[in-house]
C-alpha cells in the first residue's frame, strides 16, 4: 500500500496540509483560546463575587453552553446570526463560536480554582488596605491563574483538534484540506495517517510549551 | 481621649451568641493583652473591630470619630483599616508574593506610594523584624517564625496607629514563639499601641500594660498587667491562670 505513488503523494502534500494547519487551524485555536482565557476570568469573576442578576446570567450561559454538542453550536450560528443580520466569514465566526463555547469551560476552571484560594489572602488584603479589585489582581487571580494554567492548556490541546469541526461551517482548516487533496488522488488512508501526524506534533509541541508555562509562571519557591 | 473604642459589641453566628456586649478602651501606647478559654469570642472580637466580621451591635470610637458597627459603611472601613494593622494565627502571608512584596503591596496599591519609596520602607521594617536577609524569599521558602515576622512588617509597612495581634506564636514552636515575642517586645518598647490575643502568659505579664479576661463572650475582668496577675478578683480568672500554670 505504501508504493513510490503514496510516497510521492505524502512528501508533495504535506506542505499544503501544513499550510493549513498554520494559517488556519492554529490561529483559530490560539485566538478562540486568548479570547475564551478573558471571557471564562470574566465570567468567573462575575461567579466569585456572587454579583447578583448577572451570577445568575453567567450560570445561565454555562448551562446552556455545556449542555449543548459543539457541532450543533457552530450549526445555530452559521444559520441564526444571518437571521439576525449579523454577516460575517466563516473564519470570524468559528473564532466566536468556540470563544463562546470554550470560556464557559474556562470560566468553571477559573471560578474553581479562585475559590480553592484560602479566604486568608483576601481577608490580608482588606487588611493593609486594599481594595477588592486590588486583590483580585494583585493576590487571587495570579494564584488562581496559576492553578488554573494545566488544565485551560489541556483545554486548548483539545481545541486544536476540535478545529476540524469548524469544516462544517464552511471553514477551511488542515483536516478539510486533507480531504480535499485525498478526494483527488481517491487515496485517503495515508493522507489521514499524515495529518493525524501533524496534530500530533502541533499537540507535542504545545505540551512542551505547557511545561515552560507552568515553569514561568513559577511555584512560588515550593518546588524549588 | 482614648485611640480606640469598642462599646457593647455584639455578635452572633446563626443562634450562637459569641459576643455579648464587650467594650473596651486602648490609649495610645497601649499594650492590650486579651486572655481566655478556647471559644470565648477573643478573635472574633478581633475581627469585628476589623470588619473581617460583621458586628450585630455596638459602637467603635476611632480618633474621637463614632462608627455604628452594625452599619458601617464601605467608606469608613476602608478609612479605618488605613490605620490599623492585623497580624493572623496562620500569617496569611500572600502566596504569590516575595517577603518584601508582601511588606510593599499595601504601600504601592492601596495607597499609591512610589515604587522606590515603598522598597526602602519595605526594606526598613524587614530589617526591623529581623528579615533583611529574606526579602526575596517566597513564604513557602520560609519557616513559620520568619512568616510571622514578615507579616509583622506589612503590618508595620503602613505606620499603623494600632496593630491587632490573633495568637500571633500559637502555630510555632518554643523557639520560633521566642523569635516573635522578641520583636512584639521591641514593638512595644517604642510605644506601638497593640491588642494582643494571646496565650503567653508571661509574655502577657511582662509586656502589656492591660489585660482583659474574656469568658462566653464577655469580659470577665480587666486592669493593669500587675495587678490583674498579682491579684485577680473573679473566681473564674483565679481558675484560668491556675490551670495555666499561674
Ligand atoms: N465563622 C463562624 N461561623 C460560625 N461560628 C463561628 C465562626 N467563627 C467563630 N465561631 C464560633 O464563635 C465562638 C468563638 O470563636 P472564637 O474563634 O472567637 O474563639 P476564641 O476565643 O478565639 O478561641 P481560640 O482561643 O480557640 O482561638 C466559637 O464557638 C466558634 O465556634
Ligand atoms: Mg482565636
């Protein structure tokens, strides 16, 4: 099955996979990602502070957001907001669709990981003097971010991969690439092991980035 | 005119009566020492006078300035705790933070002190307590007395007019407890005035120029150190300070 043909096939397209894959499969990642990272500390916070009407508002997209496939979300956006008159390209849109659908992850990440911050360094901070937004971002979301960081750079490991349902919407990402160029040659298999392959390097090497992260962002000397 | 006072405080947690109507004057210079059995109410009268709890009751005079402490507005407490410090039992040093960024984060963001300014200050008061040599250790990187000290020095950062101490030494050992009386020691030689809650009685004896006797949430007794020790009246103090060896 791996002749000189398929060899020939994998070497000649994997660039044009790869293409796809850096202009598009890794920006919408890495843009849902920064945006939803904003939206869930947002909505997180909204939930820490137990802000009354808008908690409930923030529950209320979490619920809603979980509770629904993330197919059938790109789905009721490529068909609803044209309704409402809001046009935009397919790319934007799965940029705000899987903002949409990751922060509300994020958003329980966060709001988890700030509540396990001990009462103790809010009530120290009240106590020289500062006020509630000066703790929340000079003392509770540095730590809470720092517990937090495994699991939202988990997240974006499965975003990558979730990008090739954005094909459904019309996007071009790496993986409808893929199928293209395996429709013309009528060879798929290789061609999938191929970007199979690739995911697997863009995931590796975002592992590796995880690490550096976490090492960024320190332990505060308990590890050290 | 007295710096502090607390009259009829009260305070409850859902049916359990903690405090019940506890008053108390502290001068300037003032060294406070607060005893009494486990449960009687002593830190949650520390942390009423603080607003980290909610009085049900009672009035709070702070620089000749008269406070309901029922209703406190965000404002005032916010004024108030410009000019008061608070040294925990657990330290609740910020996690995030190096010792001398503990000590400068109440100079730089709650009161918009220069960078520069805020460090030499830091500096100072580290030096004070004995950390100089830590400034750029994290809490976790630190032992239990050096926490204690550290928080002593943010609590010190700011100039407090009064600074309240919850079982400051309870968590440590003999040694360590030895460490933090000394610099409290200090403190008071150089006229801070301080409510101290606190097991130590000879600490207590030595140190403080009053001592109060909380029981049930209330005040059992309260005089100056000598003669509240060398001549208690209640039964219930006499009891106190026999089972906790004199
Ligand atoms: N947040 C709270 N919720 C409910 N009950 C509380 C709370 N804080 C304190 N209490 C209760 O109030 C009473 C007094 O507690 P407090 O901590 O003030 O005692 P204490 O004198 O400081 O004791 P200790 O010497 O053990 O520190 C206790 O019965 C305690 O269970
Ligand atoms: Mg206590």
């Amino acid at each position: 099955m791996f002749n000189e043909k398929t060899m020939e096939l994998l070497v000649s397209s994997f660039p044009k996979i790869l293409e796809f894959g850096l202009k598009v499969t890794l920006p919408l990642a890495a843009t849902a990602f920064v945006l939803s990272t904003i939206l869930g500390v947002l909505v997180a916070m909204v939930q820490y502070a137990k802000t009354p009407i808008l908690s409930q508002f923030c529950r209320f997209y979490i619920w809603i957001i979980r509770g629904t496939p993330l197919l059938v979300q790109l789905m009721v956006a490529f068909y609803g907001l044209p309704l409402l008159g809001i046009h935009s390209n397919p790319f934007v849109m799965a940029v705000i669709v899987f903002t949409i659908n990751e922060g509300a992850y994020s958003a329980e990440t966060m709001r988890a990981a700030m509540e396990a911050v001990p009462a103790g360094q809010l009530e120290a901070g009240y106590c020289v003097g500062m006020n509630y937004m000066q703790i929340m971002w000079h003392i509770i979301l540095p730590q809470a971010f720092r517990t937090a960081f495994p699991s939202l750079f988990n997240a974006l490991i499965s975003m990558v991969k979730d990008t090739s349902l954005a094909s459904s919407i019309t996007v071009v990402e790496m993986f409808t690439r893929t199928k293209q160029i395996a429709g013309q040659s009528y060879n798929y298999f290789p061609l999938y092991i191929e970007v199979a392959f690739i995911y697997l390097i863009f995931c590796t090497v975002l592992t590796f980035l995880q690490k550096k992260g976490e090492e960024f962002l320190g332990s505060y000397g308990i590890r050290k | 005119m007295a710096l502090l006072e607390v009259n009829n405080i009260h305070k409850s947690f859902g049916g359990n009566n903690v405090l019940k109507g506890v008053s108390l004057k502290v001068e300037k210079g003032d060294v406070i020492s607060v005893l009494g059995p486990s449960g009687s109410g002593k830190t949650t009268l520390l942390r009423c006078i603080n607003f980290l709890e909610k009085a049900d009751g009672g009035e709070l005079v702070f620089e000749d300035k008269k406070y309901d402490l029922s209703r406190m507005s965000r404002a005032s407490i916010a004024e108030i705790r410009m000019h008061t410090g608070f040294v925990f039992q657990n330290y609740n040093l910020f996690a995030n933070k190096t010792a001398i960024q503990n000590v400068t984060l109440g100079l730089t963001s709650a009161r918009r002190v220069a960078k520069d300014k805020a460090a030499k200050k830091a500096m100072g008061v580290l030096k004070k307590v004995g950390m100089g040599d830590y400034a750029d250790y994290y809490p976790s990187q630190l032992s239990g007395g050096q926490q204690q000290r550290v928080a002593i020095a943010r609590a010190l950062a700011t100039d407090p007019k009064i600074i309240y101490f919850d079982e400051p030494t309870s968590a440590l050992d003999p040694q360590l407890t030895a460490e933090v009386l000394e610099v409290m020691r200090n403190l008071a030689r150089e006229g801070m005035t301080m409510i101290v809650v606190t097991h130590e009685i000879s600490f207590a004896r030595e140190v403080s120029t009053k001592v109060m006797f909380m029981a049930d949430g209330v005040v059992v007794e309260e005089g100056p150190a000598a003669e509240f020790f060398e001549n208690p009246q209640m039964e219930r103090t006499k009891e106190f300070l026999r089972l906790t060896g004199k």
